[in-house]
C-alpha cells in the first residue's frame, strides 16, 4: 500500500491530506505536527481568537473524528529530527515512519528580533495558538503594547488591541507603514484610519534597546532617542522557510524549498507545499514564495494531483486578505515593478480600489470594502486578461463590464 508521510499540519500540510481522500487516494496518509493542537485556521490568531472571541475548538479544520474517519493518521508535539533517503524513513526522537512519498509543508518562522532581552517574558511573536495564549495572559484595558512591524500582522492587531481597549503603537522602519506591498495612498489610508481610532504611528523608528527588569519588558528605545513604555511588546518583522530539514537531504533551497510547478521538489518522491516553498508558478512563469492561506490550498491540490499522477499544476494567481476593524482588504496579483496606480471609488468613505499598472496593463490591485468588485478583477488576471490602464482609468468604467464585452 502506498504511503503518503506529510510533514506540518498547517494548512498546506492538512489540506493536502484532505485533497488526497477526495482525489481517492486510498493508501495511508500520516501528518507529522510538532504542535500540541489539530490543523487549525490561523489568520483568526490575529484577530477573533487573539480577542478570545472564538474558542480553539472552533479554529480547527476538524474534528478528531474526522481524521479516524478518513483514515488520516496525524502524530502530534512530534519532531521529525532525520530522513533517511535510502530506506525512505524519517525518524524522531521515539519512533519512525516509513513512505513512499513526502510532502514538506513545514511552513515559516517569525523572524526574530536579534537584541538584547528579546527573551523577555513580555514579547511576543504571533504564528501558533501557543503564541496567542501566550499573550492572553497579559492583555488588559489600558495597558501600553507596542508593536515592532508596520506590516499586516502589526495592524491587524492593532485593531484587536484598541478593542480590547489597550493604548497601541507601530514601530515601522520603513518610511511608511505597508510600504514593501502596498501604494503611498492606500499606506497612507490605513495610516489615517488607524490613527483616528487612538493608534499612534511611528515611521522611521529605529529600536536600539529593549528595556528589561526581571526579564520583563518595561520601555522600548528608539534611534531618535525617544523611549515608550511597554507593558507588552509583539514582534512583527517577517518570516523565514523553514528549509533546514529540506536542505539536510539535499533538496535544492533558495528562499525556500524550491518546487517546478507540479509541486516537486529536486528528488522525484519528494514535494513541498505552502510558506515553506519557492514554487514555480506558471501564470507569472517564474518561482515565487507566498505566505498565505490561498497559496497553501491551491499548492495542496497540485500536490495530491501530483501523487496520484495527474496533470494539474500551480498557475493560481496570488491573491491575500486582511480585516481591520470594519475595513476588508483584499489583494490579487502582484504590484511589484509598478509604473502607476489608479484610485477607483472614495478613499474617504473607505470603499475603494487601488488599481496597478505596469507598461499600461493592470497587474494588481488592494480592495477595500469591495469585495463583489473584487472578484471580477481578481478572476480577469487570473484567467490572464490584459486589462487596459487607459479603459480603467476612464470614468464610465465599471468593473462589471469586464466580462460583458462592454464598458
């Protein structure tokens, strides 16, 4: 019988289990997880669940049920430590699992902040349910949380953190908030808009020391010589692949485990799927490492496809989302290398999108609050329409006519 061994019970990790049932695969499947918990939804750790609105039954993807149901083997708080490529084995510190095939879906890391006292008991990174709970212990109205990192995470949240009722601020680096994803306007929307509900922004900031007692946090202090008070500190400054087992067998690694398009890695049994890859993608005709849920889905399918000896392959266009507050943002494509950007709706009434164009084609776009509008942006570039910047930009344009011939 042939066995599919998986490692991560992340998304990727899970979703290629499920996809492999539903495909019909009938031969064994194990997930090895070195969490406590069952493959859970993560995007709610920065947002309900950090605000201890959804409990940790409800983010898991199943119950444990469904996986004796399904025949879906899952070892959790397990560490696969060596693979042994002879013999097809991976071994841990008190067993070892045979396969015929093995996915990597080890995800990333949060990016650690490398200064002194950054063990503190008080900082925080956000990527496990651990991590939430964490934190849970020591959020309470009025307490001052700063948060390293202008990115997503950071601002989302922000936006938990003023509901909660904490006194919040953004340490960015970088001259702008969201500046490596987003336009100078929609950085400088979410800037405003967080500002008005009571969050202070500071960009350019530059973190010298982080100021401890009993390894306990107390003041952050800047570059500019300013120092804040910090009862809590969240670190939100990227991630990293986790390649480190991949890369001791010999898999080809840059940026990530480097897959073709069927999600194969450089030895033919072997495949990788989700945060940890840097995956050739066949819509933009080049690799890419994307760190997001739809990524890990669609890269999940190639897999299970690519197990049973099908055909599908990764051409899915990037595509993310994140909530704040009431505002829903959603992102298709990539903005990189883009010559213009064009507002379409009211940045003050927070309904509008930002449009990017390269050599007078769309390439991109940031959605918020519009989302039907979305979607037919979102399914023209990934069906690899050439939208016109100059019919986008003129102001009969609806976005419900890309579809219908007319403008």
């Amino acid at each position: 019988m042939t066995k599919v061994l998986i490692i991560g019970g992340g998304h990727a990790g899970a979703n290629t289990a499920f996809a492999l049932r539903k495909d019909g695969f009938d031969g064994e499947i194990t997930i090895i997880s070195n969490e406590g918990y069952l493959p859970y939804h993560r995007p709610p750790l920065s947002k309900d669940f950090l605000k201890q609105n959804i409990a940790i039954e409800k983010l898991c993807f199943k119950s444990a049920d469904f996986y004796e149901k399904q025949k879906i083997s899952i070892n959790l708080n397990t560490q696969i430590d060596s693979i042994d490529l002879e013999s097809n084995l991976t071994i841990t510190k008190d067993a070892s699992f045979n396969f015929d095939y093995l996915v990597f879906a080890t995800g990333a890391s949060p990016r650690l902040l490398p200064m002194e006292n950054a063990d503190s008991k008080n900082l925080f990174y956000l990527r496990q349910i651990t991590d939430v709970l964490s934190m849970h212990q020591q959020i309470t109205p009025e307490k001052e949380i700063v948060l390293i990192g202008g990115g997503y995470i950071g601002l989302e949240v922000a936006s938990a953190m003023i509901e909660l009722g904490l006194k919040v601020t953004i340490l960015e680096a970088e001259e702008r908030i969201l500046q490596r994803v987003t336009s100078p306007e929609v950085s400088q929307f979410y800037n405003d808009y967080h500002s008005k509900k009571g969050v202070r922004i500071i960009c350019n900031a530059k973190v010298t020391n982080l100021n401890a007692e009993n390894q306990m946090i107390n003041s952050v202090s800047l570059e500019s010589d300013e120092s804040l008070a910090a009862d809590i500190v969240l670190v939100g400054i990227g991630a990293i692949p986790n390649t480190q087992l991949a890369a001791s067998i010999g898999l080809e690694c840059d940026n990530g485990i480097k897959t073709d398009q069927y999600c194969r890695t450089s030895i033919p049994n072997i495949l990788a799927v989700g945060d940890c890859t840097s995956s050739f993608n066949s819509l933009y005709n080049k690799e890419l490492r994307l760190e997001s849920v739809p990524n890990a889905l669609a890269q999940s399918k190639v897999a299970s496809s690519s197990i049973l000896g099908n055909e599908l392959f990764n051409n899915e266009i990037p595509w993310f989302w994140s909530d704040q507050y009431d505002l829903k943002l959603q992102m298709a494509g990539l903005s990189s290398g883009y010559d213009e950007c064009h507002i379409i709706g009211d940045t003050d009434s927070a309904e509008f999108i930002a449009c990017y164009g390269k050599e007078g084609y769309l390439i991109a776009l940031d959605s918020v609050n519009q989302s039907r509008q979305f979607m037919l942006f979102k399914k023209a570039l990934g069906n690899g329409f050439k939208l016109e910047m100059s019919l986008i930009k003129d102001k009969n344009f609806q976005p419900e006519s890309i579809f219908s011939g007319s403008n």
